[in-house]
C-alpha cells in the first residue's frame, strides 16, 4: 500500500507540470493554425496537442480518485493502530497516574487528535511531497525563462512561511494552556446530557446553570482561538499582498519580452501558470509544513503518553495464570500511604494480620482508610513505607498476574456493564471456562439468581437502556457485581459495602448463603452495616487509620466500647425507623430501577 502511494505521488506531482507544458504547446498550436489559415496539416498538430492536453488531465482526476481511496484506507488504519497503542498503553499504568491532572490534560490531547492527528498528517506528508516535487518541476520551467525568476518566487514566499510559522507557535501554546478547559466543558456536557446524571439535573434545576457553565468556558475557548484566527488573517493578507506585488511584477518582466518578439504568446500563458502555480505551490508547501508542524505536537504528545512508566508493572490476568494458594495470612505490617498529590497521609503506621480461611469485617466511619487498604491488597498502589506478607511473602515480589488472579472483589461503585447478565458475571473471570454452572453458582451466592430469573430472557438478557436493555436497581446491579467477585475461584475474597444497597430482606437472605461460599476461602467485608459485620468470625473496628477494637460481634458488645455504643445506637436508629427496620417481603424484589 505504501508503494502505491508513492507511485500516485509521483504521478500527481507531475501532472501541474505537465499540464503545463502541454498547455503551452497546445496554444502555440492554435496560434500556429490561426497563422497559417487553418492548414490542414498543422490542423492534426492542434488536435493531437488538445488530446494530450486532455489525457493529462483525466489522467490526473482517475490519479486522484485512486489517490483519495488509498489515503482512506492508510488513514483509517493507522487512526485504528493509534488507537489501539493509547488503549493498551492506559490499561498497563497503574493508578497512580489517574490522580495527576497533568495525565488527564495530557491523555485528553491524545485521544482527541488521535482521531483526526493521523490522516491529517498522512495528508499533509503526502501533499508535501507532492508539492515539492511539482515546485521543483516549475522551478525547473522557471530557469528556462530567467535563473533568477526562482529567486523571486522565493522572496514572495517568505512573509508566508513567517506568517505560517508565527502561527503555529501561538496555536501550539494555546493548545497546551486550553486542555483543562476544554476537559471541563466535555465534562459539563457529560452532566447535561448523560443518563447518570439526568435525574440530580432535573431535580435540582441544575440545567441552566450547568448550560451557562458550559456556554461561559466555550465562550472563553472561541474568545481566545478568534484572537489567534485575527492575528494569522491579518498576517496572511500582508503576505499575499506581498506575493501579488512579485506576480505583477514577473508577468510586467514577461510581457515586455512577449512585446519585444523574444516570447509568444504561449510563452507569456505558460509563463502566468507557472509562475502563479509556482507561488501556489510555494505557499501550500509552507502551509503543509505548518500543519505537519501541528501534526507533531500530536506525535509528540503521543510518544510522551507511550513512554510513560508505570510505577508498578501492570499485568493482564490470563488463562495461564494460576491463583496463589493463601494458606498461612496476610500480614501488613506498619503501612503507611498518601495518594499522589496529596499531603494527608490515608494510612499511618497501620497493621493488621488476617488469617487465612476466616471471614472478616473492618467497620469504621467513612475516610478512616478502608477502601485504601483493599486498593494496597490488590496491588493497585504500593505502600510508601511498611509491607503487605502474603503467606510471610512481600507482595512487591510476587508476580502481578498471579497475585491478581488470587483476588476476588466486589468495589464500592462497580461498573454496570452493558452486556448481557451472561456477561456481568463473566467478566469476573475471562479466563476461566464460562461454564453454566459457576455462573448460576455465583448468582445463587450472591442472590442474584432471583434478579436473573425476572429478566425477559434470563442470563442472555441485553442489561442497561445504553444499548436498549433491560434497566435494573442499584441493588440488583450490586447483586450481579457480587456474583461477578463469586465467579472467580479465588483464595481471597474482598467485599466493599456488599450491602449497602440492599434492603433488610436481601441482607438476610444474601448473609445466610454467603457462608457457603466463603468455605475454605478468606473473606475480608468493608461495611458500615453491623448487622452484615455479624457474620465474621472477627470484627476490626479502624478509627484514625488504626485498628482500636477486634474480636467477636458478642465479645465487642460485651466490652461496651465504641464498636458497642455503635451498634447500640444503630438498632435505636433502626427502632425509630421502622420502614429500614422491618421491611415486607416484597420490597425483597427490589425491581424498580433507580
């Protein structure tokens, strides 16, 4: 494919030159006939000089054709292999570079040009070379007149190339200075125009506010882009102006020779074609080269998102991966972590031994580090002091894909895919065998099998209105992103909030079978609710990013401390509230979508 884009080319880039020549002799050929009272022999002569003339340029329009499909095909693929290197290169960082903005500024950039960056810059490569290659040919056709006529076409080029340049510096800055805002106002229109935030929306009348916020940062956009646009307008027709004063010029030059004999009258029409196509070509050449300059501000933002590092080597759990066995505990020991760019520390000197094969609950008011403590388990981030043992083994020297594989978890706000009920659940082990079986397993542990036998076509029912599915609750939802942790046949099992959006009914019909599934495995719950904290075998209750209280749910009421004055005033709260309390048997169905 490349080969044949350089062979079209070479064609294009001469067919102006040609076109040209061809030109001229064809009305020196009819002059010749005027002259000679329509000799029949000079008559051929003109028919064949029309023929040529005429072959070059269907010859260039069938060139052309050719040539936009081939740039179609080079384009799309390799916008498609763009593409894919962006994808592939986010999903090997870790997490830490999704709390910089300067990564989100940056990744904005790339996934925008990276749908139009590569065919523009195939386009403007292409048409640089095709242009310089017919410059070339007319400069050429110029010397043949005058070795200083190229000179002047050069000089009348200049104020062009100033202005091209001049401007793509100014846009290259702007470009730079506008990501945030431009990410903003994308994220304006998201909340105007987004399901997920519909309802708050029009709840709140939040519509014109966020419409005005949008129009505020566009308007700041175009303000400060139409202030660029001026400057370059200006600037060109100064250089225009410029380039007409070398055109009249070299035709005056032109005409005196025409007047004087020493030219014809094809010389003076050919003459004006090329001189005025020289400067056209001369001022697309810069123009190209000001977009190819543009076009590697992308490149360059591109090869800086590929070169990025991970802090920690990502790893993609595959078929071949096997779980490590968790026999002994994890151990972790004096850990302390700060997010990146924050100063306050999430965990401080915090540790904990889990047992392996017992099931755990960490209870605690919300910011205390929970949710932080399972995101280290699962190796998104490594502490920056302290260690995590598994089975008395630093997890920064287990393999990544392996260690993964070993966990199973259910996270605070799981991801509503939107695939079939199949696909919900399966997705929690690609690699594994898909089997029938483990999938109504897994939905049976985690009571999602009723949600499941509602749907219009059970397991292979399309789920969410994205695609025209079935809409479901948030506590339906949850209950497919528990099978989905239950479907991987994992050593650990990590729930955050499992019940948070259940109703008192589920919770209870949820907790009576999560023990089954949770034989032989270690189970760690992140919970608010003790009523689900019951279930473990040993409560830990965190406050300050420090365990201040362990042991049973009776040995902890017994000792008539924080974790009892909780669960004290819990129940009052629940006694008060009778509608969280007791709740009848058919808000167990939890059907209506939220």
């Amino acid at each position: 494919m490349m080969i044949a884009w350089a062979l079209l080319l070479l064609i294009q880039s001469i067919v102006p030159v040609l076109t040209i020549l061809f030109t001229r002799d064809t009305i020196n050929s009819v002059v010749a006939l005027v002259e000679a009272g329509w000799d029949p022999a000079l008559m051929n002569a003109t028919v064949g000089a029309f023929i040529l003339l005429a072959s070059v340029q269907i010859g260039g329009e069938i060139v052309g054709s050719i040539m936009t499909y081939v740039r179609l095909v080079q384009s799309e693929r390799i916008r498609e292999t763009v593409s894919r290197q962006i994808q592939e290169k986010s999903v090997s960082l870790d997490l830490r570079y999704f709390e910089v903005q300067g990564f989100y500024d940056l990744i904005h950039r790339v996934r925008l040009d990276a749908r139009l960056r590569p065919q523009s810059l195939l386009e403007n490569v292409g048409a640089t070379a095709r242009t310089l290659l017919s410059l070339v040919g007319m400069i050429g056709l110029l010397i043949s007149y005058s070795p200083l006529l190229p000179l002047v076409l050069l000089i009348g080029g200049i104020p062009a190339l100033w202005s091209i340049t001049r401007f793509s510096r100014k846009l290259s800055r702007f470009r730079l200075e506008a990501s945030p805002q431009e990410r903003r106002a994308g994220y304006y229109d998201t909340l105007l125009t987004e399901r997920m935030s519909a309802q708050e929306i029009r709840l709140f009348g939040l519509a014109r506010h966020y419409l005005d916020k949008y129009a505020d940062v566009r308007e700041h956009l175009l303000t400060a882009r139409l202030r660029l646009s001026k400057s370059k307008i200006l600037a060109d027709f100064v250089a225009s102006m410029i380039g007409f004063v070398m055109v009249v010029g070299a035709l005056a030059w032109m005409a005196a020779r025409a007047l004087s004999g020493l030219a014809t009258l094809g010389d003076l029409g050919a003459f004006y074609q090329i001189f005025r196509q020289g400067q056209g070509l001369f001022n697309g050449l810069m123009a190209s080269a000001g977009e190819i300059y543009n076009n590697m501000l992308f490149l360059e933002d591109l090869f800086t998102f590929l070169d990025l590092i991970p802090a920690l080597p990502e790893a993609e759990v595959s078929a071949g991966d096997s779980a490590l066995p968790l026999l002994k505990a994890i151990e972790i020991q004096d850990v302390s972590f700060s997010y990146p760019g924050s100063t306050r520390q999430a965990l401080q000197r915090f540790s904990l031994t889990i047992p392996a094969g017992k099931i755990i609950a960490i209870v605690g008011e919300n910011g205390q580090g929970k949710t932080t403590l399972m995101k280290l388990l699962c190796r998104f981030y490594d502490p920056d002091a302290g260690r995590i043992l598994w089975d008395g083994v630093d997890l920064r020297e287990l393999p990544l894909g392996p260690l993964r594989r070993s966990i199973a978890m259910l996270f605070q706000t799981p991801l509503h895919y939107m695939e079939t009920a199949r696909h919900n659940i399966t997705v929690g082990d690609l690699a594994g065998d898909g089997a029938q079986e483990r999938i109504v397993q897994a939905a049976a542990a985690a009571a999602a099998d009723a949600v499941v036998d509602r749907l219009p076509q059970g397991y292979d029912t399309l789920l969410g209105k994205y695609f025209g599915g079935e809409e479901l609750s948030v506590g339906q939802w949850q209950r497919l992103a528990l099978a989905r942790a239950f479907v991987r046949d994992a050593p650990l099992i990590i729930l955050d909030e499992p019940t948070s959006a259940m109703d008192s009914w589920a919770e209870n019909d949820w907790l009576a079978r999560v023990r089954d599934h949770a034989a032989g495995r270690t189970m760690i719950m992140i919970t608010h609710r003790f009523t689900t904290a019951m279930l473990a075998d040993r409560i830990y209750l965190m406050r300050n990013s420090h365990i201040v209280e362990e042991g049973t749910h009776g040995d902890l009421l017994l000792r008539n401390g924080v974790y009892a004055q909780s669960w004290q005033e819990q129940m009052r709260r629940a006694d008060e509230s009778p509608s969280e309390a007791v709740i009848s048997p058919a808000a167990q169905t939890d059907s209506q979508p939220s």
